[in-house]
C-alpha cells in the first residue's frame, strides 16, 4: 500500500485556480454565468466543511441515535428533493410523502441488508459505514425515484385522452396506464443502467477514484465499487418500482376512473 | 326501461334524473359548458359521482366499472389514441373487419391510426366502441365538424343501433340531428337537465 498524501488548504486554494478562470471568461464573453458559478463553487464548500465536521463529531461519539437522526435529516432532504425535482406531483401531503417514502424503505432495506450480511462492522450500525454507505445508496435512489415520477406525472397528464379512452373501452386502470408506466419506469432505471453499463470503461467511479487516491489496492477499491454498484441498482430499482405504481394506485381510483384532481403543477396549467 | 338513473350528482352537476327505453334515443342539448359532456362522463362512471343507476334493473354498484362501461359505451367528442396500428384498437375476439366495413374502412386492420383524417378516426372511435356490443351508448357531439356524407354514415350505424335494441343518449349542438334521431330532447342548463316540455318554444 502506497502512503496516503495529505492536502493542505492551501492545496484545495491552488486546485480552484481552473474554476475561478472560468468565472473570468464568463465575465469577459457576457456569458452571465459567473454569479451561479460562485454560488454553487461556494455553495458546495460550505457544505462539504460543514459535512466533514458533522461526520467528525459523529464517528468520534458512536451513538446509535445520533446516526440515526443523521439518516432521518439526510432522508428528510433527499425527500425534498424529489417533491422539487417534479414539474406535476400529487396533491397535499402525498407529494412529499409517497417519493420519500419509496426511497427510504428502498435505501433503507438495502443498507441495512449490506450492513448486515457483507461488510459487517462492529458494531453493524457503525455511522464510518452506516452513513456513507446510505448516503450513496438514498442519493442514487433519490435520482431514479424523482426521475420516474416526474416522468409518470407528466405523462398521465399528457396522455390523459389516450388513457380514459381504454378506461371506456372496458379495460382496468392498470392496463389503460401500462404504456404510461413502462415509460416511467424506464425513465428511472435508465441513469443506473447507464452508469453501470460505462462504469470503468468511459470513467472511473468517484468513490473508487477516492479509495486509490487514499492509497488503497485497486483490486481492493473495485470490490467495494461492484458492492455498492450492487446496492445501488437494487435500491434504485424498488424505490422506482414502488414510488411508481403507488403513485398509479393514487391517480387511479377502485372504479377504475383517472384521478388526475389528485395531481398539481406550479404552473398551474 | 333499459337505463334508469335517478339522483346522479358529482360536484359540479345534477342531481338528474333520465331514463332510456331499449331502441330508443334521448338527445342532450345545451349550451357550452352547460354539462352535457360531465353528464355522460358521470353515467359511464368515468368522475366521481353518487346517484342511482340501473342497467335493466342491475344497481351499477354491483358491477365491476370496466364491465359496466363494455355494458355502456361512451364515445367522447375527442377520441383517444395509445396505439399506432388501427386493428389494436379493437379486443383479439370481436370481428373488427365488418364493422371497419360498416365505417368505409375496410382492410383498414393494419393502417395507421395517425394517417387516418379526423372524420375517419371519429368514425374508428365509434366502431372500436360497438365492437364490444354495449346495451347503452353515450355519444357526445358524434358528427361535429365531419361533412355531411360522414355524418350520414354515422346516422345509419345508429339507426342500426337503434334497430337491435340499443338505448343511445345524443349530445349534440344539431336540433335537426336531434329531431331525425331523438324521441325526446332535454335541455341542460347549468347542470341541470329541463324537462322536454321546455323545449317545445
């Protein structure tokens, strides 16, 4: 194993260099894209100090607890994410809760299995391994859940004349959406099978680039990126999964009507 | 009486009250946004609703919706299309081809839906609809915008309709078409269905 070379601040101050030039031909062309570039660049440092202490602090005390109320905070955000992330979602309570929903019982699941079974610290719920490994796995799921349901939203919408048309020709709600429902499936399977299928070939993923970076055997780092690979994909496909057909079972009624009255859009329209 | 519906509401019509005798025809006439076509969405159970309704003394509560809308078939005034292939719009086991006859389609099985004019496909819409040989058809507006030998055509199919023992309700904006058809017409008014005697003026 090769030593782990340590950066300094002052490292981190050189490597923004690229970034800060780039703010620099923002101005000079009149792009207009200097003000996100620095709120985003600022933005992301903020957080990621900010991060790094709470997990410091977090590792350092070892309470069950307080890794549990770091993964209900970090679920409660990712939820919030997929409310925004879709342009129609469902009416009231259920626009929030359905994603998140979906995504924490499909991450959760998950981590908890891989916690269980494969990596096995001592104790199983230690947050060094709990919080990162859920992390990227709530992460990936929260992509495909806001994904597929922003895609079903719309589609429902748009093909509403197409869907009640089969409800009219006698046919049960789950069949009239079944041409909608493929549509958003694939929507939400289709970043993982990506990343999956270009993974190693196209790039190195960030994680495994880390682990190496740190020092560890490649061999080593890409059992542990086909682990997570593994845990990602499964937990992305059943929060889609579930986030989808629930959401079908609440725009749908037991009459087998379309309940589009139970779908809102910011535009209003 | 075929159809008998009694106190139908939903929230923004009724409550209404209409029966329809088999092989007979009841025209709707109305203004705009008057609720003709929330009317027939409501019978064939398509928005939420309360009310009464028999289909030859059935309860409609005790027949599962998808089989009470094959019993009573609603064409709406925009027809839908999540196919491309015309002969997928009609179920493996009814004979699609005689009716495609019937509309000045024939061999059209394997056409394409979206080549089809729009009287063509509205005529598609109606036959997709009888090829599951309902008991009732709700047919809003079905010869709006189409010229007058399409509108003959769909007048006949109908007529034959009529002829076997159907029952149709008829939303449509032609008091002529009402007259050749209906053997009544009420009116809707914000809602509201006015007796026939209203419309006698």
């Amino acid at each position: 194993m090769t030593a782990y070379i340590q950066l300094s601040y002052v490292d981190l101050a050189f490597a923004s260099v690229f970034l800060i030039l780039n703010a620099v031909f923002s101005l000079v062309l009149k792009l207009g894209l200097e003000r996100q570039l620095l709120i985003a660049s600022l933005r992301m440092v903020v957080q990621l100090l900010m991060v790094g202490l709470v997990l410091k602090t977090v590792f350092a005390l070892a309470s069950p607890w307080l890794t549990l109320l770091v993964a209900a905070v970090m679920i409660g955000f990712a939820g919030r994410e997929i409310w925004a992330r879709q342009e129609r979602r469902l009416d009231g309570m259920w626009g929030y809760s359905l994603g998140a929903t979906s995504m924490m019982l499909a991450g959760t699941f998950v981590t908890l299995f891989a916690l269980t079974t494969q990596i096995n610290p001592t104790p199983w719920w230690s947050p060094q391994f709990a919080l990162p490994l859920f992390g990227m796995v709530l992460g990936n799921t929260m992509t495909g859940v806001s994904l597929g349901l922003d895609t079903l939203h719309t589609t429902m919408f748009r093909e509403r004349i197409a869907i009640e048309a089969q409800l009219l020709l006698g046919r049960t709600r789950w069949q009239a959406v079944s041409p909608v429902s493929r549509r958003a499936l694939r929507s939400g399977f289709t970043p993982i099978i990506n990343a999956m299928a270009a993974t190693g070939v196209v790039s190195l993923p960030g994680m495994m680039t880390g682990q190496i970076l740190s020092g560890v055997d490649p061999q080593e780092a890409v059992k542990y990126q086909l682990l997570i690979m593994f845990l990602i994909g499964g937990a992305t496909g059943l929060g889609v999964l579930g986030a989808v057909f629930s959401s079908i079972w609440r725009l749908t009624d037991h009459r087998h009507r379309l309940r589009l009255d139970r779908l809102r859009s910011d535009s209003g329209l | 009486m075929l159809l008998q519906i009694n106190d139908l509401r939903t929230k923004l019509i009724g409550p209404i009250d209409l029966s329809v005798d088999a092989g007979e025809c009841v025209a709707i006439m109305g203004a705009s946004g008057s609720g003709k076509s929330l009317f027939l969405r409501a019978v064939a159970d398509l928005d939420p609703n309360s009310g009464d309704l028999r289909l030859i003394r059935q309860n409609r509560s005790t027949i599962p919706a998808n089989d009470w809308r094959r019993r009573v078939g609603m064409v709406p005034a925009e027809s839908g299309w999540w196919t491309d292939r015309v002969g997928d719009h009609f179920d493996p086991e009814t004979a699609a081809e005689p009716l495609l006859e019937k509309i000045g389609l024939p061999h059209a099985l394997d056409w394409q839906v979206m080549r089809l004019s729009t009287g063509e496909r509205h005529r598609l819409a109606i036959a997709r609809a009888l090829a599951l040989k309902p008991q009732v058809l709700l047919l809003d507006e079905p010869t709006a915008a189409l010229d007058e030998p399409a509108t003959v055509m769909i007048e006949q199919l109908m007529r034959e309709q009529l002829d076997s023992g159907v029952a149709i309700l008829l939303v449509t904006h032609d008091r002529q078409q009402a007259a050749r058809m209906a053997v009544r017409t009420h009116i809707m008014e914000r809602g509201q269905l006015e007796p026939p005697g209203k419309d006698a003026a």
